[in-house]
C-alpha cells in the first residue's frame, strides 16, 4: 500500500497517519517530523531549515525531495508508506513520481483530509493551550501562513491528483474515530491489511 496523506495544517494528519501506519503495516514518513528531527539535531541541514520552519513557509524542493528519495530507499519502505506532508508542491509531486517510476511502483491512493481554515486555526490554537503537541510554528500568525502557503503551494497537488483519480476526499471536520472509519473505507479493496498483501506478489514483489 502506497499512500499520501494530504491537507491543510490541523487536519488531523498526525493523528491518522499512526492509526493508517498501525492498520496496514506500512512505516508513517513525515516530512515535518524528519525535518523537526534534523534541526533538534543541530545538523547542518537543521540550520538551513530552522529558520524557514519557523516563518511557516516551505524547505526547497530540491532539498526536502532527496531527503524523501533516501527514506524511500530504505528496506522497510519497499513493500509500502504512509507519506505525510509530502509532496507539497506541484514540483514536488514530480520528484515523487521519479522515484516511484525508478523503482517501478506508483501511489495507490492519495487521502485528502479536508477542513476549513477557521476551525484549522482554533483547533491549532487550541492544542497550543492545551500544550497538547504545541509545536514552534503554532503562533497564530505563523499558522496563518502555513494556510497561506498550503492554499497557494499545496492545494494544487490535490487537484492534480483528483485528476488521476487516485484523490480519496474525506472530511476531517468529524472526529478522530469517524474520520478514520471514512479512511478504512476509502482503502478498502487497494489491499488486505497485514503482510499478506496480495498486489505484492506480483512479478518483482516489490521486496
Ligand atoms: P508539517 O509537520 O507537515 O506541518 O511540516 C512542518 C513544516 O516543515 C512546514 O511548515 C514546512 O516548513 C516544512 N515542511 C514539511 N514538509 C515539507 C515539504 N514537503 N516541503 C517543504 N517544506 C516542508
């Protein structure tokens, strides 16, 4: 199972990706926490996106592309992923499709977790209170222009992939429990959940 997770920010897509993550047995790659991880790190890379995390707008294409072409790479991410925050940009979803097409694989379904900009601000606003999960860029000016970004940058990765047919629209409005039941349904039928994953067996394997 090949899968993105796509929406604004407070979504929900933390949230789901670990129960998806759990249920098919796929590894839950997020850019956001690879990136976070990178500048808790003091790396160099950390410092260059420290300061474009903290302003709410995007690392560069080119930088977090090959950070996700290497994680891709990697054994446990052969036989299926969960990509959360990736691909954000129209050039992004382009960096995805050549390094599925290298390894002669494709995303099976994109999931679009939808939620208005209002009630994406209070439940940030919210979580920031609560210091339940309060991230460095949750200042509401900050959140602001991350749903600014993702209006201009992000929401037309949606579109072209409604435009494959492989876009899943669910309301992310519900809660955690009700959205996740619209996600199960949305997958059912791409693959079993577990390791007895039929599609794999195919010629190659995908192993
Ligand atoms: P997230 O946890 O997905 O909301 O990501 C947090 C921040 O990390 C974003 O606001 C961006 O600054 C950066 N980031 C995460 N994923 C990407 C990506 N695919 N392209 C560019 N920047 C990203």
């Amino acid at each position: 199972m090949r899968l993105v997770l796509l929406g604004p920010p407070g979504a929900g897509k933390g949230t789901q990706a670990a129960r998806i993550s759990a249920t098919w047995q796929i590894p839950h790659i997020s850019t956001g926490d690879m990136l976070r991880a990178a500048v808790a790190s003091g790396s160099e890379l950390g410092k260059k996106v420290n300061e474009i995390i903290s302003k709410g707008h995007l690392v560069p294409d080119d930088v977090i592309g090959e950070v996700v072409e290497r994680r891709l790479s990697e054994e446990d991410a052969r036989r299926g992923f969960l990509l959360d925050g990736f691909p954000r940009t129209l050039p992004q979803v382009g960096i995805l499709d050549r390094g599925l097409a290298k390894q002669g694989t494709s995303l099976d379904r994109v999931i679009f977790l939808q939620l208005d900009d209002e009630t994406a601000v209070t439940r940030i606003l919210g979580r920031k209170e609560d210091g339940n999960g309060e991230r460095a860029d949750d200042a509401e000016e900050t959140v602001r222009e991350r749903l600014r970004v993702y209006h201009t940058q992000t929401a037309p990765v949606a579109n072209e992939y409604g435009s494959r047919g492989l876009l899943a629209k669910i309301d992310g409005s519900r809660t955690i429990d009700a959205v996740f039941e619209q996600i199960k349904a949305a997958l059912e039928g791409i693959a079993s959940t577990g390791s007895d994953d039929p599609s794999e067996s195919g010629p190659g394997g995908g192993r």
